[in-house]
C-alpha cells in the first residue's frame, strides 16, 4: 500500500466528497466553456428545460441566484437568442421565459459535453459500480435539503 493511499484513509468522507465536488464541478465547466457557456447560464438554460415557461423571478428563486444576477444572466441568453424573454400579458412588470430553439439545441450539445466529461471521471469504475455510485448518491441528495443560498439561516458558515 503507498503512502498516499494510506493517508486518503483517514480523510473524513466530506472531505472526499468535497474534493470530489470540486473536480467534477470544475470538469463541467471545462466541458461547457467551449460552447460559450458559464455555470450559471447552463443552470438558467436546462431549468427553463425542465419548467418550461416561466418568471424570471420564479426561476431566480427555483435557482437561488440574485435577481438582478439573473437579470443580466437572462440579458445574455436573450441576446444570444437562446432565452425568449416577453413581458407578462398580464402584469407588464414581469417577464416570462422560455428556452429558444437554439437554447434547446445548445443544451443537447452541452448534455453531451458533461457525459464526456462524467465518463472521464468515472473511468475507473465498472457499469455496475456505477450503478451503485449513482443509487447512493441519489440516496443521499434525496436525504437532503439543499441549500438554495449561503443566506438561509441553515446554510450559513
């Protein structure tokens, strides 16, 4: 057994999961930087995916992102031709979103940019490991309530 293998034995496992965190959250970025994607318009992008239409303020809450950031997340999309942003029919002090056309298809070129990128972290498992890997974690998360901002009182250093 080596030294290092020795030593990550007595890493507490948030601290593995945190590192592990990291690498993957830094190995998506990387898969979607080419694409003219940020995190965060990634995020916007696949919500409207899955909600549909939408409020920008409904989806700034769902995200837990500010919303005068997500305004000008939104702005950039919009621009970009990859958000549809109206004004609410009926209260014209709100906007609703929906994906675009090309926002869907930028996204099916960034789902498969992450599935490469996840490949190449989870290379050194075998189909079923994975399968576990994956049914763990969802045990987990579905234990969880994530913290939507650093604000919640829960959520909080």
């Amino acid at each position: 057994m080596t030294t290092a293998a020795t030593a990550l034995d007595q890493v507490p496992m948030t601290t593995l999961l945190t590192g592990l965190g990291r690498d993957a959250t830094a190995r998506v970025r990387r898969a979607i930087r080419p694409l003219g994607l940020g995190a965060q318009q990634f995020m916007v992008l696949k919500q409207l995916q899955v909600v549909g239409q939408t409020s920008q303020a409904e989806l700034a809450d769902a995200l837990g992102i500010d919303r005068s950031n997500l305004a000008v997340v939104v702005a950039e999309l919009s621009d970009r031709g990859l958000v549809v942003r109206t004004r609410d029919a009926v209260d014209r002090r709100r906007y609703v979103l929906r994906l675009a056309r090309a926002g869907e298809r930028l996204l099916g070129r960034a789902d498969g940019a992450i599935t490469a990128a996840e490949e190449e972290l989870l290379a050194p498992l075998g189909a079923a490991e994975r399968g576990e890997l994956y049914t763990l974690l969802r045990r987990l998360a579905d234990g969880v309530d994530f913290c939507p901002t650093a604000a919640d009182d829960g959520c909080a250093e």
